[in-house]
C-alpha cells in the first residue's frame, strides 16, 4: 500500500492530503483497500455516491448506454439528454436546466445567468451587478468562486478576483435584508454549509430569505450539490421550510458516484436570457450523462431514498448524541448529513478522523474541528449500529465514553 501512496506523491501535485488508505473496491456502504481491509464509507466521496457503490441499476444504465452512444458534444441533439432535463425540471418544479459536469461549472452557470438577468431584466447598470454570499460558503475551486470565499486559503496567491461579491452571515436574515442594493441581482446560498462545518442555519432563515428575496425584486439560488438528491431527508433541502427557489444547482449524486453531472434549473425568466453561443460546454449533457442522471434520479424517486435518508438520519443523530464524551463539543446535521465537532484541545479533527480509519470507519474533517458523516442512503440501521460502535471505540483513545439512552 505505502509504495501506491509513495508513487502518487512522486507524479501527483500536492492539493490534497488523503488519508493514508488505498481503496480498490466499493459494493454498497462498504470499501476495501488494497490489502483487503474492509471499511464503511461514512463520506459517501461528498454525497456523490449517495446510492452506494455498484448499484445494479445504475451499473446497468451506464454499461448499457456507453455501449450506444457517450460523448457527441451539443453540436447535436441526442436521444438521451430531453428526458434528462425533463425529469429535472419535474423534480425541482423548475422550467429549464443547463446541463453541466462538476458542481462549480453548475455555479458558474448560475453565476452567469443571474448576471445577465439583472442587466437585461432588472435593468442593473452594466458590469455593477452584485451577488450576495454567505460568508464560511463552499462552492467549488474556480478563481471566480475562491474570490468570494471567506477561506483565507483557498484565496491566497490565486487572485486577482472579478469582485461583484459581498459576503453576509449564515443564517442571519436581517444582513441579508441589510446588505442588499438596487444593484443586488441575487443572493447565492448553501441551505446547510457542508465545508463550513455542517452548519444548519435557524429554523426559518431560508424562507425568511426567500421572503426578503422577492420583497426587493432579488433571485434566490440555491446551491444544493451536497444537500440536494435526499441527502438530508428530502428531494431537495429548501423543501424543509417549504422554499422553492429561482434558481437551483445540483450535481455529485446526480452522476450515481459513476459521472460527474451537474445541472443548473431555473425560472423562465431566468433561463431564458441565454442565446446559443453564451454559454457551453463540451461534455455537460453528453449522452452518457444524460442517461446515468435520469436514471439515479428515478432510483432516488423510486427507492424512497429521500425517506429512508429522514429516518436513518434521524436514528444516527440520535445515536450520535447518545454518546457522552469530553471530546465531542457537538453533533449536528439533518438527514444523513452529520458533523461531530471535535473538542481541539484534545485532538484535532484530522488527528480523529485518523484514528476512525483505523477503526474501519472513512470519514473526512473540515477546518480542523469538525469530522463528517455523509454515509450513502442505502445505509441501514445494523450497518449505523456497527459505524457508531467504532466511533465510540475511537473517542476512548482520548478518553471516558459513556452512552446515554437514545
């Protein structure tokens, strides 16, 4: 395994910092490494493979399609893209979506197509548009997007920056409503920030938003590539407070953790200030695409993943915070989207999500302080049972455990 790690570090660049395992095979919630260790995946690669690894229907729509027909560019209609988007648009009860590949090209999107409606729609004068952000956001890597974040790393030696950002609190309404101007054309929000830490704004703050959003003529997207596709008990997470917004952008599940596929789904109105030639991409909507992403989308529909995500999320909260422990300062999250916030004076999150591999448990830390859970939503209650019995032994190297009644 060390000479796999040694040969990557020799060709590959150093932007990431894996944790010191070499994976070869996955089937449902579970991954082996190279010598043949078994772990439960409890990241799910950041929601992209929230239907688990090999799934059959997935498996045969991908195998299936790539025999027929992958990549045509959209020089040319295919056969697979229109019940793509269709299906989109029926599920997030948005008229048009721009199909794309990663979750920051569906950003961009977004990002273009909102500028272009408030000069077109809203009448902002031209190349003053601004678009409002929360600040600790996460979306995507593009100097764009690192422009706007509040991440003093992922900003450094990478700038200039457009600018045409301000940043606001997440989860305050009010600096919202404070911060917006005649020329505010939208305000671009995560409904929980995963990057962030798993920060679940306060009840209402999304429709509250979305309220002072359309009092002062401002588009409200929401960026759902992790929340999105059942994650957190719900098609989509703006449904938990009943917000449907302007504009939404999916990705990471949406390619069934076989493609990356992203889509941007809008209003009419907002759409529909495109002409051909504004925007493109050479394999955003390719056939294969298009087939794997209305299929992982029927799959969620059909196996009630959201649902089951609602009720295996609520068991593992619930687990969660049945245990008592001085290393753990919090347990937070909504469906299967969970982050234990770790106590730093003790061990950093690194340090413990380091100590669950070695347990059998992948998970990932953010910031230092917070270890993720984002297990696939095919999970079931023995497979948590088994997760949170080592994670309990892995918080007894630091210390006391002790379980509470869940």
């Amino acid at each position: 395994m060390q000479d796999l790690i040694d040969l990557e570090r020799r060709y590959g660049a150093r932007n990431y910092d894996p944790l010191p395992v070499v994976l070869s095979r996955g089937e449902g919630v579970w991954l082996w490494d190279v010598e043949g260790r078994r772990y439960l995946d409890m990241l799910s690669a950041y929601s992209a493979v929230s239907f688990g690894y090999g799934h059959p229907r997935l498996l045969a729509a991908l195998y299936d399609q790539a025999q027929r027909l992958a990549v045509t560019s959209r020089a040319f209609h295919s056969d697979r893209l229109p019940a793509f988007l269709a299906r989109v648009c029926e599920l997030t009860g948005l008229d048009r979506a721009l199909p794309m590949s990663t979750g920051a090209e569906g950003v961009e999107t977004a990002i273009k197509c909102v500028r272009k409606w408030g000069y077109l729609v809203k009448k902002v004068p031209d190349g003053q548009a601004q678009i409002l952000c929360c600040k600790a956001n996460f979306h995507g890597r593009t100097t764009t997007i690192v422009g706007f974040s509040s991440e003093p790393q992922y900003r450094d030696h990478f700038g200039p920056y457009s600018g045409g950002f301000v940043s606001v609190p997440f989860g305050d309404a009010k600096a919202l409503e404070k911060a917006i101007t005649p020329n505010t054309v939208a305000f671009l929000v995560e409904p929980i920030q995963g990057e962030g830490g798993i920060i679940v704004p306060p009840e209402g703050y999304l429709a509250e938003a979305m309220r002072i959003c359309r009092k002062h003529g401002v588009l409200l997207i929401a960026d759902e590539v992790q929340t999105g596709l059942g994650r957190t008990g719900r098609l989509f997470a703006c449904e938990h407070e009943g917000v449907k917004p302007d504009g939404m952008i999916l990705g990471k599940a949406l390619g069934g953790g076989l493609l990356p596929v992203s889509v941007f789904a809008a209003r009419e109105e907002v759409m529909g200030v495109l002409r051909p030639g504004d925007h493109g991409s050479t394999f955003g909507g390719n056939a294969l695409a298009a087939a794997v992403g209305l299929e992982a989308l029927n799959v969620l529909v059909e196996e009630k993943l959201a649902e089951r995500a609602a009720a295996m999320g609520a068991y593992l909260l619930r687990r969660l915070r049945a245990i008592s422990t001085p290393m753990i300062v919090d347990v937070r999250g909504k469906g299967l989207l969970a982050g234990i916030e770790i106590d730093t004076r003790r061990a950093s999150a690194r340090q413990f999500v380091e100590t669950l591999l070695r347990h059998g448990v992948l998970s990932k830390d953010t910031h230092g302080t917070v270890a993720r859970l984002a297990p696939p939503l095919i999970i079931d209650r023995e497979q948590i049972d088994w997760g949170v019995e080592r994670i309990c032994d892995a918080l007894r190297e630091y210390g006391p455990v002790y379980l509470k009644a869940a």
